[in-house]
C-alpha cells in the first residue's frame, strides 16, 4: 500500500499522525530513530511530539544542522512584539537521528534559508540582536522578527525593532 500512495504521487510516510492542512503536500519525509518522522512540507517541518507530530514553520526555525546522522533543529518561540516587529527567544536544540536522511536535511536548509529576505546584525551595548525580514509560510509579506542575545537588554531591542518595523512599512518617515 506504501509504494501505491508513493507511485499515485503521495509521500507522506506511514503511520504519519500530524493533520496537513489543505493542499499541504509532503515533499520528503525521513524515519527518526526511536520513532515518528521528520516531515518536509512548502509550510513547514513536522517532527514527533509527545502527542504525535506538530509542525514547525520554517519562519520560526532559527537554525537546522546536519552532521553525523544527526539533524538538530533549533526552534524560535514568539515571546512579545514590538510594533508590527515580532520578538523571538531560541529553544533549547532538539536532536533527531536519521538512519536514512533522504533529502530531508538539504529539503531543510533550504527551505529555513529561503525564508530569509534579508537578515542584519546589531550590537547592542553589552550584547546584541539579530534582525531578520522573513516569509511566513502561506502568507503574503514579510515580518520582521528581532532574537536579542542573551543578557541583551530586550527593552532597549524592543524600541529599536519597533522603529525598524515602522520605517520597513513607511519607507518614506
């Protein structure tokens, strides 16, 4: 049944729990050790959860490595806002062993990369923030996300981003 769904053009792996959204395609898939899938779709990266698979969209994804069998992920959560600017905070890194990667670790460097439109580096007084113009997934535009370092004093990050969201939307202020 496998190879039938795979030959009629479908390739979401066997046993897969997450819940593509419509028209959502899956364009590589890998098995992890241990259990579950890494799942490449145009809106993101499904990984096991305790609860199944949840997907991660590429816009939030701050860093994807692969060395050794091994794909880490580093995952942004949006932790405030600062004008139409978002503020984001790393997780800790996730390791997935995959005995056979396929295209999935290329599918997803690519993907993270080319949701990047322009990215920036500020040193800010002991510390400093990334500022980066990204694609979200399904959406027209693009958000300005800001990731401070950490010990940067996110207050201060916060007004910069907000008047660099304001001039990226009123170029002419």
């Amino acid at each position: 049944m496998g190879l039938l769904r795979r030959l009629l053009g479908d390739r979401t792996p066997e046993g897969f729990t997450g819940s593509l959204s419509p028209g959502e395609e899956v364009v590589d898939s890998a098995p992890v050790e241990g259990g579950g899938h890494l799942v490449v779709t145009a809106l993101g990266l499904w990984i096991p959860a305790e609860d199944g698979a949840r997907r991660v969209g590429w816009h939030l994804i701050g860093k994807a490595a692969w060395a050794d069998g091994v794909f880490t992920l580093t995952e942004s959560s949006e932790v405030g806002a600062a004008g139409s600017a978002v503020v984001l905070a790393d997780r800790p890194p996730v390791r997935f062993r995959l005995p056979a990667p396929g295209k999935v670790p290329r599918e997803a460097y690519q993907r993270v990369e080319g949701s990047i439109r322009s990215r920036h580096r500020q040193e800010i007084g002991d510390g400093g923030a990334w500022f980066v113009q990204r694609k979200i997934p399904g959406r027209d535009g693009t958000v300005l996300q800001v990731r401070p370092d950490p010990g940067t004093d996110v207050t201060l990050v916060e007004a910069i981003a907000e008047q660099v969201a304001a001039k990226l939307v009123n170029p002419a202020e």
